[in-house]
C-alpha cells in the first residue's frame, strides 16, 4: 500500500492509453484513487491491475463512448453522486488535421460531440458537488491551437478554444468557491492522436514533439505552481501573462454606445 496521503478519487476521461494514462499513473502515485473513463476496456483493465498493483490505489474502470449520449449521461450520474470524487480531468477528444474543404461534416459534428458538449456536461456535473464541499480540481486540456487555431483544422481549433474560454470562466465563477481550475495546452505530443487526425507524428519535425510522460509532468508542475494555464513548451510564463494582459485591455472597450471614430459612423 501507498504511504502517500490520500487525496480523494480522481475521474479521469480518455483515460486508457496517452495522455490520460499519464494522468492516471502519476495521479496513483500521488494519493489518488481512480476512476478511469474510456472506451477500450482490455486496456483499461490492463492499466488499471498495473496501478493498484503498483500503488496500492482503488481503481475502477468505466467503459464509456462520450462520443454517446447515453454514455455522458452515465458519467455525469457518477461525478454527481460520488462524494468521494476530488478531481476531474476532462483529457477525452479527438482531433483533425484537415482543412476545411477537405473534411467531413459529420465527423467535425462527431468532434464537437466529444470536445465540447461532453466535457462541458462532466464538468457542470462534478462542479456542484466541488463547490458544496468548497473544494475541488478540474483540469481540461486544451491545445496550443486554442490560441493558434491556424495551425491544424479550424473546428479541432475551435472546440479547443472553447475549451480555454470555458475555463477562463470557470475560474472566474468558482474563484470564491475553493474549486481550482486549470487549462492544459500542449503542443504536438507523441500520442495516437496523429494517427487518428491523419498525420503520423513521424511526419512532424521532431523538435516540436513532447512525449506525454514530459507534459503530464510538465502539466502536474504548473498544478503545483498555481498556475491557470499551462503551456508546457513555453519557455517564459510572462509571454502568456502579456497575451492576457492584452486582452483584458480591450475590455473596457469592447461594448460601447456608439461606433469607433475609424469607422465614420454619424452619431
């Protein structure tokens, strides 16, 4: 058994190969029992043997498609009935390297889906429950292209932006409430997702490749730190701390009772 402190149980969605099992590994060894959310179970009931055996945790193993309806739905009961919970880590999506006029309407619906309407319902679902007992994590990962949203397909770029603006007003609600919020935003990761999104990583320039042990570690760091975002690449924080001081500044004058001079507007 584990002497570390327990910490409660995290819930952790794509939880069975790559990034969220990264997450799963390194949140055991920190005094977490687990739940662990996704859709492959072979590989789930793998991790999850290797995890207790290792760390003496509790892990248990939800087979879910949150691509599904009746998935979410089965998640969200547990995130709102499990006291024990302490930690959401919303990790599940999927990606696309497309260009618009190259992709599939249906599948971009498919990726909205998963980034965006289920990890919106998990997170309201736990969030109650965090804010009853005045404590509690939610980490989601974003992506770089939430603020570079040229870099890859424009929807994946979109749901990810969501994602970054959802929990910028998390932290803005619950900041009184004792619930940490924090946005992950990796860069290009050896994960499977190349794979999936029809671009081998073996095809990117290996300078721009983290492995997904260096950004969970990198991730679980900025947690420890404080941090609201983490970009794990980036190698000055104050870069990011002037991206949102600039935009804070426009604040003042975004919503106004008459036109901007430049646009010659009689008023």
């Amino acid at each position: 058994m584990s002497e570390t402190t327990y910490k409660g149980t995290a819930l952790i969605t794509g939880a069975s190969s790559g990034i969220g099992a990264a997450y799963a590994d390194r949140l055991a060894r920190r005094g977490y029992d687990l739940i662990l959310v996704a859709r492959n179970r072979d590989r789930l009931d793998q991790l999850a043997n290797r995890l207790s055996t290792a760390t003496g945790r509790a892990v248990e193993v939800v087979v879910a498609d949150l691509g599904r309806k009746e998935d979410v739905r089965r998640v969200e009961e547990i995130l709102r009935t499990d006291a024990s919970i302490t930690m959401l880590v919303n990790n599940a999506g999927i990606g696309g390297a497309a260009p618009l006029l190259q992709s599939d309407a249906d599948q971009m619906e498919s990726m909205i889906d998963l980034n965006v309407t289920a990890l919106t319902r998990l997170t309201y679902a736990v969030v109650p429950q965090f804010v009853q007992r005045g404590n509690g994590t939610i980490v989601n990962i974003a992506s770089i292209v939430a603020v570079a949203p040229e870099v890859l397909n424009g929807v994946y770029g979109g749901s990810k932006a969501f994602v970054l603006a959802l929990s910028q007003s998390l932290r803005h609600e619950l900041a009184d409430k004792g619930v940490r919020v924090q946005a992950v935003l990796p860069g290009a990761i050896r994960t499977e997702f190349w794979d999936i999104a029809g671009q081998p990583v073996e095809n990117l320039p290996q300078s721009i490749v983290m492995s997904v042990d260096h950004l969970v570690d990198a991730a679980l760091a900025g947690l420890d730190q404080g941090e609201f975002a983490t970009v794990p690449s980036l190698p000055d924080a104050a870069d990011w701390h002037s991206f949102e001081a600039a935009r804070a500044a426009l604040g003042p004058n975004l919503s106004r009772n008459v036109p901007a001079a430049r646009y010659g507007v009689s008023v």
